[in-house]
C-alpha cells in the first residue's frame, strides 16, 4: 500500500477570528513555507530526504522536511521510537508513507495504452512493533493500492490528483470523486433526495451549480434557489429568507447559520450566526457573500439545532489554585537519607510565615501583571546579583504562570514558552487557537475546541451572541475557583451578567486569589452536555508521561461550583484514553511542552471537549488524591521537569483503590461547619484515617456572596471500589450534617455509580 496523503495544515475561519478576505498561508505567513519548529518533540534531522533520482528544489524540500516531521511528532505522541534511516540498506515492506511526489514515478504500463504504473523510489515503511524505516528502492517498488488525499488546498493536491489518474492499480480516491464529497449542499442534496436520510433545514441560494444540482424537485426540508447572477438579487433574497425564516421547517430553531459551500471552501467555512427573528439582517448577509460566489457555489442558511438538555446540566469549575505558595521538596539518597533542596522563594509578603523555610527568600511585588516582562528582567538581575545559580524555577499559582515563564527564558531555565502560557493562561485564546488548529497532527485539536467570544465591552456582548450559539457559560478571561462561572440562556442573561461582573469584581482587591490581576474581561462560549472530567497529565520535553483521570458530579447551577469528585475514573478503558489523548493534543496544540498541567473536559455524545487548560498541576485536592491512590507526587514531578530531568512516573499507573469526595460550601454548611463538621472535627477523623480531609481557605475567608462562592474544604472516603467509597461517604456526611434537603449528598453521588 502507498500514500501520499495531502498533509498540509487546512485553512479557517473559526468565531470571532479574520474574515474571508484574508489570504493569510496555512502556517500563518504569506510564504506557505512551514516554520522548521512547528511541531513540539526532538528528532534527527539529518536523515536522507533528498531522492536521487528526482532532485527537489528549495521549496519542496522545505515542504518534505515539514512532513516528516509531522510524522516523527505523530509517532512521539503515540510512543513508539522515531524512524531509523535505513537508506543505505533498505527493508521491504507493504505499508509504504511517500512524503513527497518526487518520490513516486509514473511510467507507461506494458500492454495497457492509455495506462499507468505507479513505481516507489523512496518511502517511509512501517513493520510490526511500530517500527518505521526510510528506505531507498533500487530497483524501484511498483504500487498495487495507492491511497492518497484529494481535495482543492494548499500544496500538493494537483500533483497528487495527477499521480492517480489512470493508473493500473486501485486508488482510493480521485479528483472527480472529491470535488463530489467536499460539496456541503451536494451531499445534502444527494443523501436527502435519493437516499432518505434527514438533513438540517437548509435554504441554499446556488450561483450556476453543478449539473446534479440542475432542475429537479427540491428534497424535504431543503430549499435550492437558483441564481441568474450576484448581483441585483436583494428582492428575491429578502422574499426566500423571510419565508424561510417563517417556516414550520426550521421547527423550534431559534438561530440560523450562514456559511459558504462548495469544495472550494474545505475547511474555511466561515460561520455567521443571527437570531431567526432577524429577517433583515439574515437577507444583508446573505447578499453580502453572493458578491464572493464563483460557479458551483453557494451560499446556505440553516438551522443551528440547540443541544440536548439533560435533566441536571452541569459543567466542571475552574481549577482553584493551591492555597499555599512554597513547599519543600524532600528527596532520598540511595542510601536512603532524607536530602532537602536548595529553594529560593520569590513573594510579594515580606512576612510571610515561608520565607523562614526557604534557604533564599526574595522580597518583590508580582501583583501587577500587566508588567510581568519588565519584572522577568528585574528579578533575573537579583538572581544574578546575589550569585545563585538556579537549576530550575516554576510556580503552581495562577497569577504567577507566565511570569515564572518570562523569568526561566531571561535566565535560559527549562519551561514551556511564555507565548504558550500566556495562551493557556486566557480562556477564549486558548478555544480560539485550538479551533484554527485543523491539523496536523491528526485527530486536530480544533475537534475538541468550543465556539467562543471575548468580552470587553456591551458591544462585544452583542456581537457575542450573534456569534456563540446559546444556551452558553460566561466567565472571567483569567478567573479561578469557578467564581464569576454562570449559566445564560438568553442575550437578556448575557447583558445582565456582564453588567454584574463589571461592578462587583473590578480588581485584585474584590475578590484576591481568583485572577483579577489580570483584569475582570470575560467571556461567551457554547454550552456543551456531557459528563465532567479532569485530566492531570505530565509532559517532558513533548511527551506524554502520565495521565489522571477524575470524574466530576454534577455542578449547581446556574454557578457551577463543584460538588463531588471520584477517582480513578469509572469511564470505559477506551472513553477514558479519549480524554488523555484530547488532553495531550490540546496542550500540544498550544504549545505547553514542559511540565504538569490540569486539563478541564466534557466527555460528550460527539466525543471530548474542551473546558478550559490550566497550566499548572490541578488544585483543591488533585495532587493528594493522585499521591495517595498512585504514590505519584505531581508536585516533586514539576519540580523535575523545571529542572530537566525527566520525572520518574509510571507510564500506566494503577491505582490502590478509590476515593469518592464531596466539597462542604459555607452558604451551604456554615452552621455545621461551626459544630459537628468544624475544622478540629474532620482533621481528627482524618487523622483517624475515617476520611480524607482538604481544606481549601479559611472559614472567615470563604464567606462571600454566595454568587461569587469558592468551596472551603474537601471530604473524601476511600474503598476498594467506588460503591463501598460512596456509601462511606454519605453515611459520614448524613452523620456530620454536610448532607440535607439543600445539599442532596446522595444525589451528587449517583453520578459514579
């Protein structure tokens, strides 16, 4: 078997992005040249590229390198050993990658005019074990399948659809076949009319369509309008859509989408959303891209069908930060003695109680991060001033990612970049990034991404819900703790919310701890069903480690502050490795190469989406549950990759058990809290080993609004399976008081049966 697949990265216009007009290349600039560091990971580079007997120019080269690159990092993300070059000694092989077409021949085939034979000269081959070779063929390997990509983008594609033509052995595809497939309206067309199956309602206005679009009864719920030209259609468009827009098609619909469709358009679908009360403004838009139609294309209007609404929808919180900010990292010898690391601790409290327990303690204020970059150089010119010589340097509170980032490239320490952080660290940065990333890799992470809008003003909110689909969550850019977190389900909610957060929380001083240094702009994205889940994983150098998986009860709406948690995960073996390898792809995809990092998902009936990525190891609870189920201490293993060592983690851990655990919230257990569930209570019975007891703040400090509520502690029981844990468990909260007719412990629980 042969490919050679058409690799290159597509274009897209996701939400809130650039508009059409754009003729900005796949990789971001005008060349179309791949930048030599596009993919994370470390490989040789120095492997014979070049095929003898059909020499590339500089661009082509360029391209070559790029693909095999992204087949090196392809291999990296799925653990198996980077290809051997075996140029000089070639092994056969079925299985044949051709990265390039100078690599491949086609010659006249004997006996068969009008026929071509397609002849191997150079080739990646791949053999049990998932071992791959480069090879040379001298005599050249004559193809008996050649499976290629076809389709109209950047790169390749006419030489690869020229390669196919004609050839004496199967293909699996061809340019004809593929102009057919990448049709949106065609296929809907096709499928509808002659096959049955139930398309979305579509009005689709057609610019001289190709010929089996031409006359015929429409199909069921699709409306093909037929154009005599571009321009001058404002009446007969402004008639089709207000008696679409009117219609018992769109059923109870309340939105309606417009795009571009034709194979033209792969991959650069440009999404405009509109209320479907909005007759006018659905008419401008349409009219306004008939003016960029070519023949064989059209522009559609169609339903945006809402998500399904599950009895109790929920949606994980944010990830809180740790309530302290130092600890010291106790390691063995071989011969087993205790061996303190050398810290130096950087904090903008010149009391506090740490600064005793750090061999260097260094008094500066990091509150004000909008000046994280001058800071960077300031605090490396004290580290160099006082002649420490640092081996590593990280942080595991929010506010401080990025500036931790700036300070380990101002003093070449080992970190992911700042440019990642800052992109991890802004929640619509992060979907929108991800949504322009089509690939490669494959499966792209744009899959898990989730439509989004950011909000910095009310006209951005407007824009925002033309835009985001709703019902949708508004939340805080930089927010932790889930504070700010609200479902809307209306632009009404939308406006309200955003009003509310703009007067309550302005700054640091509103509400410490949650983010607000970085200012309180926020955003709209999709509201998504599924169930919840976190995903720790540990990276080295672009390589997955380890992974975590958790699963989340359902949140209390319409805030979605935690309410329970269950560890390891009782998804199947094969869900749960779909939110590891979602997780690995997005922070890939964004570039986090370095260290541990908590990853916030949705598993839904379509597969894992993405909540949010923070870049740092999980909070609350996550590294003790993880420590004493896995004897893996995430923090000892982020101090190693800050250092650059590659932690000792093992690549499939199993757990000893299971931990099931509610959080306690003031407004809801204050009064327990102050007498059969106080503080001096639960540490006794965790001493006891009854159960597992994490405290998260202060009780004075976690009585605020309970709009803006934080949970103030953790309860968890552990059990050699979860039901044993989970009955521990509401037998203890009905003892204590935690559970009751407001707080249905029981019904958090259900969800992990």
């Amino acid at each position: 078997m042969l490919s050679s697949d058409q690799l290159g990265p597509q274009w897209d216009c996701p939400l809130g992005s650039k508009g059409l007009e754009d003729k900005e290349g796949p990789w971001g600039g005008g060349s179309g040249l791949p930048p030599p560091d596009y993919f994370p990971g470390s490989w040789r580079l120095d492997v014979g590229l070049d095929c003898k007997a059909s020499p590339e120019g500089a661009e082509a080269r360029a391209r070559t390198a790029y693909y095999y690159s992204l087949l090196q990092s392809c291999l990296q993300q799925a653990g198996l050993p980077e290809t051997q070059d075996r140029s000089q000694v070639p092994r056969t092989g079925n299985m044949l990658l051709c990265l390039s077409p100078a690599w491949l021949t086609k010659v006249p085939a004997p006996g068969r005019p009008g026929e071509a034979a397609l002849l191997v000269s150079k080739a990646v081959s791949f053999h049990p074990g998932g071992l791959t070779f480069l090879d040379d063929f001298v005599p050249q390997r004559q193809a008996t399948y050649f499976l290629v990509g076809l389709g109209p983008g950047p790169g390749q594609g006419r030489e690869a659809a020229e390669l196919a033509r004609d050839l004496t052995c199967p293909t699996g595809a061809s340019a004809e076949l593929a102009r057919l497939l990448e049709d949106r309206l065609l296929t809907r067309h096709l499928l509808a009319q002659r096959g049955g199956v139930a398309v979305p309602a579509t009005l689709a206005f057609t610019y001289k369509p190709p010929t089996l679009l031409q006359g015929g009864d429409g199909s069921p719920g699709l409306r093909l309008v037929e154009l005599s030209g571009k321009e001058g259609q404002e009446t007969l468009v402004k008639e089709e859509v207000g008696a679409f827009l009117h219609s018992e098609a769109l059923g109870d619909a309340l939105q309606v989408a417009i795009k571009l469709s034709s194979w033209r358009w792969r991959g650069r679908q440009a999404l405009r959303l509109h209320p479907r009360a909005e007759v006018g403004t659905v008419a401008d838009t349409v009219v306004a891209l008939l003016e960029k139609l070519e023949e064989e294309e059209s522009v559609l209007v169609e339903a945006v069908c809402p998500p399904a609404r599950l009895p109790a929808p929920g949606n994980p919180p944010p990830g809180l930060e740790l309530a302290l900010r130092i600890c010291a990292v106790v390691c063995r010898t071989q011969g087993d003695r205790p061996l303190l690391s050398k810290l130096h601790l950087v904090e903008s409290d010149p009391n506090h109680f740490a600064s005793q327990l750090v061999q260097t303690f260094i008094h500066f204020d990091v509150t004000e991060h909008r000046r994280d970059e001058e800071n960077a150089r300031l605090l490396a010119e004290l580290v160099r001033a006082r002649g420490l010589q640092l081996d590593g340097c990280f942080s595991y509170w929010d506010d401080c990612l990025v500036l931790t980032a700036l300070l380990c490239q101002e003093l070449g320490l080992p970190c992911s970049p700042p440019a990642a952080m800052r992109l991890a660290k802004q929640k619509s940065r992060t979907q929108l990034h991800l949504l322009r990333r089509q690939g490669p890799p494959w499966p792209s992470p744009s899959l898990h991404a989730v439509p989004c809008c950011p909000l910095e003003s009310e006209a951005d909110v407007e824009r925002a819900v033309r835009q985001v689909p709703l019902p949708g969550v508004m939340k805080l850019e930089f927010g932790a703790g889930a504070v700010g977190v609200r479902l809307v389900e209306d632009a009404r909610q939308c406006h309200q919310h955003f009003s509310r957060i703009a007067h309550d929380l302005q700054g640091e001083a509103d509400h410490p701890g949650i983010g607000l240094g970085w200012g309180n702009s926020m955003l709209l994205m999709e509201f998504v069903e599924g169930t919840e889940h976190d995903v720790d994983v540990v990276l080295f150098r672009g390589e997955l480690l380890a992974a975590f998986v958790s699963d989340n009860g359902p949140t209390r709406l319409p805030g979605f502050t935690e309410t329970a948690a269950c560890m390891p995960t009782g998804l199947a073996p094969e869900q749960e490795a779909q939110l590891v390898q979602a997780a690995f792809r997005c922070c890939l995809g964004c570039g986090l190469l370095d260290g541990v990092f908590n990853v916030e998902l949705k598993l839904t009936g379509a597969g894992p989406r993405l909540i949010e990525i923070n870049p740092r190891m999980g909070g609350f609870y996550l590294r003790d549950w993880i420590l004493e189920l896995y004897g893996v201490d995430l923090l000892l293993a982020a101090a190693r990759v800050a250092c650059g060592l590659r932690p000792a983690v093992p690549p499939h851990p199993r757990a000893a058990g299971y931990l099931v655990g509610v959080t306690g919230l003031v407004s809801q257990h204050l009064q327990v809290l102050r007498s059969t569930a106080s503080q001096e209570a639960l540490q006794a019975l965790h001493d006891r080993g009854l159960l597992r007891f994490n405290q998260f703040t202060s009780l004075e400090e976690a009585q605020v609004p309970g709009e803006y509520e934080e949970p103030y502690c953790s309860v968890a029981c552990a059990g050699p399976s979860p039901a044993e844990a989970r009955l521990r468990l509401l037998g203890l909260c009905q003892g204590l008081g935690i559970d009751g007719p407001h707080y249905p412990v029981a019904h958090f629980l259900s969800h992990f049966k």
